[in-house]
C-alpha cells in the first residue's frame, strides 16, 4: 500500500469512525491509486472518478455506533436523511442515501452532495482536492448522524411512541457507548502563558486532551490562548490533536493579516477574551451538550425551525445557557450571542453547534467544565428517558 493512504487510515481508526481494514481510499494524480487495489467494492467505485469532478473518495464501513445507527436512518429514511446540527446546516445539507452500491445509484448523489451513505455497506465520501476533504465528510456525517438519532429518540419517548426497531436499535447503541469522561487524567500546564512558544504549546496539548477524552473528534471545535497581545488560535479545519503547524498568531491591534486562515469563530473568540477578560477558549461539539441544546420544550413556538439563527427565549441545559447565533460577524453571529452568556457561567452552550468555555491563566479550568458540561448533559439525557 502507498504510504500516502497511511495517515488518513489511522486518523479514522483514531478516531473511532471504522475499525481497522475497514475503509478503501482512492486518489488520482496521473491515474487512480486505492489502498487496497483487490478490495471487493473498488471496481463499483472506479467510475466515480471518470463522471465526477473529483481526485480522492473514501468508502467507508462506520464503527459502532454508527454503523447501526446509520443502517437504521438509512432504512427508515424517506429522501434524504436530514440531521438538524450545525455541522449538517452549514456543510452537509443533508445525508443522500443510495440504493445500493453502484456507480449508477452515488453518482447523481454526489454531483450534488459530499458523501452518500448506503444501506448495510457504509458511506461514500468525495474531495476535489486531498483525502483530506472525505475524511471530515466522514466525520461530520457521523456525528450528525449520531445526533439525530439520539435526538429523534428522545423526541420519540417523550411523546410515548417510538418504534419497536427504534427501541431495539437505541438499547443496542447504548449498550456499547464508551462511558462518560468524569475527569482528565492529569492536570494541564499551568499559566499564565509568557512567551508565544509556551501559549501554542499549552494550545497542542489542550486540543490533544480533547480528543484523547473523546470528547470531539479531530475536527470539530477550536482553541485560542491570549499571550502578549496576541491571540493565537488554530486555524479553521485543523486536526485539535496535531495543531504544531496550525495555529494563527492575531495580533488584537489588527496590524497583521494572519487571521485569514484562523478559525472560522476567530471573531466569537476574540469577543469573549474582551466580555470576560479571559485567556484561554477551548471549543468542541460534545455529542449529548449538541444533543440537549436542540431539546425545546416549546412545541407550539411560532420560531421553530429559525432555532439555530435567532432564538428570542432565554434557555438553560443543566444550568448552562443556550443560546443561538451563526458563524461570523452578522447581527445573530456567535461573536454577538455568546459572550454575554458567560456573565456568571464558565460555559455556554450553542444550539445545535457546541460549547464554548474559558479559563483565566490555562486550559485546566476550560477543559474541566467542557468535561462537567458533557457529562451533565449525557446525564440529563438519560434521565429524560425515564419520562
């Protein structure tokens, strides 16, 4: 196998997305390379690479959970599979679902979407660019769909009416879920943080814990550490647990540009270090804190479906505030909506998106309350249950 394919088959083993031998890369450049060129399925996928414009696909077999999960959604789904997450609103859309394993049934799929998952085989994942692209297609697919099968469950129980497989499914996935972080393992370094060099690397190592706890996956959260007027904070769609490369030095006084390849919500960082005059900002996407930040107990709302942008009620997850607001700087943007919320609370909550939390010298403060979070809201979760 070319090691190219190496480090995308072990970040999806990382990570918790396929079980080893589980996955089957391709890239062109002068001709179509696959990890494995005698796996089964490669030759109902070489076609794609002739009909569309692209030069890396995954075809992937999900882990559990999500592989039930997603050959549940996939079965049950009428159309499109449509999680209501962030992460699906602004890039996935929704998730496709393929009758089979065909060039003839992905390829008008994926003329129009990133990936497309089939029933009982996995999910295909495309990038015009680098392997790269379908790995965090992967990724997001199978956090959304995640959410959306907890989320429609409790949906389900709370009304009184979910299905006998749709019972089955969940006591299934539930049975085999890792149990909750309660704690980090060791402390932090300890700050304040003096020199650049001592920030980013208190940055690499709070971004690794992250991911190491399981609380996100590579992709899906960001980090800033204030230092000597500087903000540093990873760039937009690095990997939390490899950041040496990826973290952006912003000055506060705008005397440089080099925020053009920061995170996404450099602009919601740099208004919580000015409304709560904190250093560090650790922000990932805990699955049962996006989960509960979606359950309303409105359902007659005359705002429902705008939830994500504008939410006009004043909501709590475990006495967490909630809020709503959407990447960037507009008038619902995050940069607006969350950092009022942190007037007496360590942590805000963003409907459907993830938590933001702060600490004053290092990550230990930030990364406790992004773990205390998770575990009250996986709690809480469980306990609606018993309704």
């Amino acid at each position: 196998m070319n090691p190219i394919f190496s480090p995308y088959l072990s970040r999806l083993a990382r990570n918790g997305l396929i079980d080893d031998g589980q996955a089957l890369l391709g890239l062109a450049d002068a001709e179509v390379e696959w990890s494995a060129p005698d796996h089964p399925d490669r030759s109902a996928l070489s076609p794609l690479f002739d009909s569309l414009p692209i030069n890396a696909l995954i075809f992937a077999r999900p882990a559990e959970p999500y592989r039930t999960i997603m050959d549940y959604l996939a079965k049950t789904s009428v159309g499109p599979i449509t999680p209501n997450d962030c992460e699906t609103r602004t890039f996935l859309h929704d998730l496709p679902v393929a009758e089979s394993l065909t060039a003839e049934a992905l390829i008008p799929l994926l003329k129009q979407r990133k990936c497309a998952i089939v029933e009982n085989h996995g999910i295909v994942a495309c990038g015009t660019v680098s392997l790269e692209q379908p790995l965090v297609t992967i990724s997001s697919a199978c956090f959304a769909c995640f959410v959306k099968f907890f989320s429609d469950f409790l949906a389900a129980r709370t009304s009184g009416n979910p299905s006998r497989e749709q019972q089955a499914v969940f006591e299934t996935i539930a049975a085999r879920l890792p149990d909750p972080v309660k704690a980090k393992p060791y402390s932090l370094a300890q700050g304040p943080f003096l020199s650049d060099a001592d920030a980013r690397a208190a940055i690499c190592e709070a971004g690794a814990q992250v991911v190491n706890l399981g609380l996100v996956d590579s992709f899906f959260g960001n980090i800033s550490y204030l230092a000597n007027s500087i903000l540093h904070i990873s760039q937009t769609g690095a990997f939390l647990d490899d950041l040496a490369d990826t973290i952006d030095p912003v000055p506060l006084n705008g005397s440089s540009c080099a925020g053009i390849t920061a995170s996404s919500e450099l602009s919601a960082h740099l208004a919580i270090l000015r409304q709560t005059g904190r250093r560090a900002i650790l922000h990932g996407h805990p699955k049962f804190s996006v989960i509960m930040s979606m359950q309303c107990d409105r359902p007659d709302c005359p705002d429902q479906g705008n939830c994500h942008r504008c939410c006009p009620h004043e909501r709590f997850v475990c006495d967490v505030p909630v809020v709503s607001g959407e990447v960037g700087t507009g008038p619902h943007g995050l940069c607006r909506t969350v950092p009022p919320a942190f007037s007496g609370h360590s942590g805000v909550i963003v409907y459907g998106h993830g938590v933001f939390t702060i600490g004053d010298a290092d990550f230990n403060d930030a990364l406790d309350n992004l773990i205390d979070i998770e575990r009250r809201c996986r709690l809480e979760y469980f306990q609606k249950l018993k309704i």
